[in-house]
C-alpha cells in the first residue's frame, strides 16, 4: 500500500539530479535507510526504551484497546479500499512553468528544491481535500509525509532501481577504464637504446637508489612482455630489441655491481653481510621487489650464457635475499628445478656450482632447505629411467650427494628421516603382502617398492654415504652418517629380497651393485654373495630354456623388470649368467688381499662347484669352474703370507 501511495506522488519528468543520484547514491541510501530503520527498531524494543504513545496504550484497559484499533479503520467505514482507491485523490495541477525551467535547467541544486516544493504543494493539497486520509498517513505511516528530506523516487522498486544502477555504472566504469589506459599509455616512457646506455654508464659511475629502482622497474617489465600480464601497467615500455638485449644485461650483470658499491657487503669468516643503515633498509624493499623478475627469468632459462647470467646476479644479491624466507624458497626451488630438468650439462654444472657454493656460505640459512628441495626434486624427476634420461639422473646423484657433504650433521638429521620413509614403505609393503586382513590389494602393494623412484633412491644414498663416510676422506673423524649405514643396508636387502623371481632379477641386480660400491667405499662388509646364491635356485637356471625368436639381448642397466617376452627365454638366461659372473667378481675383489679371504671364499667355492656338477649349462659351468680357480689361487695366496 505504501508503494502505491509513493507512486501517486511522483510527479513530472525525472531530473538530471535525480539521475545522478540513482546512479552514484541511490543504492547506498536504500542500504542506509534500511539500517536506520532496523536500528529503530531495536532501540524501541528494548526494555524501558518505549515510546509516549506505547507507554499510554499499554496503560489502557483491554476494551479501550479494542476501541482504539477500531477507529484506525474508520476512515474505510464509509466504503471498501477498493472504491476508495477507484475514486481516487485530486491532485494539484502541474505547474508547466515550474516543469519547463525543470527542462531546461542543468544545476543540481535547482532540480532539488523545485522537487522539494512540488511535495510540499502536494502535501498540503492532501490535508484540505481529504483530511481523514491525511491524518491516517500520519498516525500510521509518518515517512510518506516526510518529504523534505526524501528522494521522490524512493518508492520505485529496489530491484528495477539496481538494474538502472548496473547499466549507467558500466557505461561510466567502461569510459573510466578506457579514459585511464589512455592515460597509462601517454605517461609511459619508451625505453631506448641511449637511454639504457647512460643507465649502464651512471650505474658504473655513480649509482643511486633512484636509478636502480628504475632499472629494477624496466627490467620487470620487460620479462614481463611477452606474457598474459598487462605491461601498460608498468612505467617503462620498449620495441627496441638492442634496449632490450643491453637492458637484460645491465639488470643482471651491473646492476649486482652497482648495489655493492652502494653499500658494500661485510664480510665475516667468510660470509657475507650487509651492514645496519637507512640505505640498506631502503635498498632492501628494492632487491625484493627485483626478485620477482629474477624468478621469472631463472624458470625461462634456455641456455648456459643466460643461466650463468642469472645465477651470478642471483649471487651477488643473496644477503639481501637472505632475509626473506618466503623469496629464499623459491629461488631455491626454481634454481634446482632448473638443474633436474636441464639437459645441457653446461648448464648443468652451473646450477651446481651456485647451489654448492650459496650452501657452504650460508649453511644456517639455506643448507637444509637446498638438502630438502634437491632430495624431493630429485625423486620426482627419476620417475622416467631409460637410456636417454640414465646420465641425467646419475649427474643429479653425484652432485647432489657432494652437496650432502658439505655439512654432515644436518645431513644425518635430513638422510635419517628420508631413509626411515623408505623402511616405513618396505614394512608396509610386506605386511599387506603377507597379512590377509591388509586393506590394500596384496597384488598391487609390492608397487610401492618395485619402481625406479624407489630404487634411484636406495642407490642415491648409497652414494651419500660412499661419499662421506670413507675412511681416508674422514682420516681420525668418524662421520655421523655412518651411523646410517646399517639402517640403508637392511632395507636395501629387504627390498631385494621382497619378491624373488626372475621378472624382478634385475631389480636385485640393480641393488647389489648399490651394496658393492657403498662397501668398496666404506670398509664395511655386506653379507651380498647369499643374494647371488639365491638365482642359482631359481627356475630361471633350472629348467631348459625356450628358444629365442631374434631377441636382442636384455638391458639389465636400464630395466628393473623383465618383460614377459624375454621370461624363460634362452636370450634372458645368457644375460643372467654374464650378470651372475660379473657380480661375484666385483664382490669377492674387494676382499682378495684381505687377511680373512680365505674363510669368507670357502663357502662361495663349495656353492659353485656344487652347482656346477649339476647343471647342464655347459658353458655356464666353464665360467664357474674358471672362477673357483682364481679363488683358490687367491686363497692359498693369503694363506702362505699368513703363515
């Protein structure tokens, strides 16, 4: 009813205020009005807050009550609301002149008060013709009276009002844009080559906070260019490809410079530091801001000259980089990402060098994030292993188990927990296999184990330890690492030993070298000759082997697994023997000038020939029997200087 009534009173052509109000403030005075009106409320519902008027009614007698709220409805006594409403109220013409100089008028001011008198008249006309309705509104709806502080189009609906609202907002919201990237592209500066050039020259000069923020700005956006972000955003803009070329360079090359002869690094038993003043508080919030643009540049690496560019400018900065924890990670982690995937190997060495050298500077700060992130990085990209990726992953192994030397206290703590996940896996891994009330499927379990992440692992700290726990590297300092040892050498053997068929030989094959080196290099001994033992036994010598049809031989440094074509196959066979003699030869050298040779070949002696009488592969046998020679030789060898 009260929106009807609201619409009786608007009047005339809508002004230009009205317009702009509904445009920029119309929403947010509906918003207001309703807030108002639920804060009234609740100031009124709260006890001893009551009005006069609710504190009289209260006070009267129920029949007086029921009286009271009777004559509100005698004002429709006389006929229904809807013959009142048909008959309608008169309403004061419209003043034309009022309504021309309405038209013609663009002054906020004017359009306001004229609707403000046309809502008077209006309201006084009301009370003289029909004075009952008047004083009804004003018992019950005092807000329809209350026109001289309110918008007559407040009565038209909210929704219809927001849609008007949205349209003209994104008329004015599209021309603001386009009147704002005008602007944007007018107070661009166009990078030339002159000017790069004096930037080079006033850098090696005389630097200032001013140029290198300049340089720093230019330099994010042009690596910035060629992506999906807005680079009319940026100050500096360019199209000249030889300012662009010279400016990547006096970003990377000079700008290192002139920040350390800004402010010069102290330098602390062999650290770098920066020292306590405005400049460096002031230049700090620069390099940071630098830092975004050098992440971006290091995941784009291409080629040596730009990796070698990049991370001595990266370098050069790292006190400052030091310091923000969150920007240190990922450097780190774009650095070695750009060393596990690389395949040039100039590139390659780089990467290594900066995170060999950054580690030993700085072993509080990153050492134990670059352990963590190679460690992690490494296991992912070792997922693929074929003759292509085989040199790849092996370069990873070797520098990364040097960068593990480099502290080998912090190493332990990192290699003892990465180890423990790797016995965690194999224990899983045989309890669902063995145990019927196991909720994975036993069939699949063994997955876990038997893949190349699993084994690169073993053989990486396998190489950890060779590395740092020989005995003419540790001298009369025993390395904490050796402690690991023991724990790598019983999962190595449980893992080798997890299924033991002739599918997964090469597995084990794989892992017993991993043993070999580990003991060559460790003076430890591992009981590996059982392992080898075990194939004797298995079918794959047992039983006659089937006819290979054109079967190249099988690649046993470049597999895990036998496929199913090779499997019993005279060609698979052949390649067991080869890796049988092989193995033995590689284990039993490393103890033949040892005083205890003698005792620890005797059983491998009696097993060969023992083998060798039944078998029927006769040139097998040849090898086996040409073997147990050299053993004997090799013993009676120890034993005559025994004695």
């Amino acid at each position: 009813m009260g929106y009807q009534i609201r619409n009786l009173f608007k009047m005339g052509k809508v002004s230009k205020a009205t317009k702009k109000f509904q445009s920029k403030h119309l929403k947010d005075a509906l918003e207001q009005r309703k807030k108002n009106k639920i804060e009234k409320k609740r100031r009124e519902g709260r006890r001893g807050n009551k009005t006069e008027e609710e504190k009289k009614a209260k006070a009267l007698t129920k029949e007086e009550q029921k009286m009271k709220k009777s004559s509100k409805d005698e004002v429709f006594r006389d006929m229904p609301v809807d013959e009142f409403f048909e008959k309608g109220i008169e309403l004061p013409k419209e003043n034309k002149k009022l309504k021309k100089k309405q038209a013609e008028s663009k002054g906020d001011s004017s359009d306001e008060s004229s609707s403000d008198e046309e809502g008077d008249i209006n309201m006084d006309e009301l009370s003289k013709n029909d004075p009952e309705f008047f004083k009804y509104l004003e018992e019950n709806d005092k807000d329809l009276l209350d026109f001289a502080g309110s918008n007559p189009l407040d009565g038209v609906d909210d929704n219809e009002e927001e849609e008007d609202d949205n349209e003209e907002q994104q008329i004015d919201s599209d021309s603001d844009i386009e009147g704002k990237e005008e602007e944007r592209k007018a107070n661009q500066i166009e990078l030339t080559h002159k000017l790069v050039k004096q930037w080079k020259t006033q850098l090696r000069e005389s630097p200032s906070l001013k140029l290198i923020r300049n340089v720093v700005s230019a330099f994010k956006m042009a690596i910035n260019l060629n992506r999906d972000e807005d680079t009319e955003e940026y100050k500096y803009a360019v199209t000249d490809e030889k300012a662009f070329q010279e400016l990547m360079f006096i970003a990377l090359k000079d700008l290192p410079a002139a920040v350390q002869k800004l402010v010069p690094y102290k330098e602390t038993k062999g650290t770098r530091t920066l020292p306590s003043n405005k400049t460096v508080t002031k230049l700090s919030s620069i390099i940071k801001s630098h830092a975004a643009a050098l992440l971006t540049f290091i995941a784009d690496i291409t080629n040596t000259e730009s990796a070698a560019l990049a991370l001595h400018s990266v370098n050069s900065l790292m006190p400052y980089f030091i310091s923000y924890r969150r920007i240190l990670k990922e450097l780190i982690k774009n650095i070695v990402e750009v060393w596990s995937t690389t395949k040039d190997v100039e590139t390659q060495i780089a990467t290594f060098a900066f995170l060999h050298s950054a580690s030993k500077e700085f072993k509080k700060a990153i050492l134990e994030l670059v352990l963590k992130t190679t460690y992690s990085t490494f296991i992912k990209s070792c997922r693929r292993t074929n003759i292509r990726t085989m040199p790849l992953i092996n370069f990873q192994k070797n520098s990364a188990a040097e960068l593990f030397g480099i502290d080998e206290v912090v190493s332990y703590q990192v290699g003892f927990e990465y180890i423990r996940q790797l016995a965690i896996h194999l224990r899983n891994t045989i309890n669902s296999t063995t145990k019927k009330t196991s909720k994975g499927n036993p069939a699949e379990a063994y997955k876990i184990v038997y893949n190349w992440q699993f084994c690169h692992s073993l053989d990486f700290w396998s190489r950890v330890l060779s590395f740092s726990c020989n005995p003419e590297k540790e001298g009369n300092h025993e390395s904490p690492l050796r402690q690991l040892i023991y724990p790598l050498v019983q999962v190595t053997l449980g893992a080798a030993r997890l299924i033991p068929t002739p599918q997964f030989f090469p597995l084990r094959f794989y892992l017993i070298r991993s043993m070999i080196r580990m003991s060559q290099n460790t003076a430890v001994f591992i009981p590996i000759y059982p392992l080898l033992s075990e194939i004797l036994s298995s079918t794959a010598f047992t039983r006659n082997p089937k006819k290979s049809q054109n079967l190249v031989a099988f690649d046993f440094d470049h597999n895990i697994k036998c496929t199913a074509a090779y499997l019993g196959t005279r060609t698979y066979q052949e390649g067991l023997c080869e890796q049988f003699i092989d193995l033995v030869g590689e284990y039993l050298v490393l103890y033949s000038k040892s005083v205890a040779f003698p005792e620890l070949a005797t059983p491998v002696v009696i097993s060969l020939r023992r083998y060798a009488k039944t078998s029927k592969n006769i040139k097998f046998n040849k090898q086996l029997l040409n073997i147990v020679e050299k053993l004997n030789q090799n013993i009676r060898l120890i034993e005559d200087k025994r004695s």
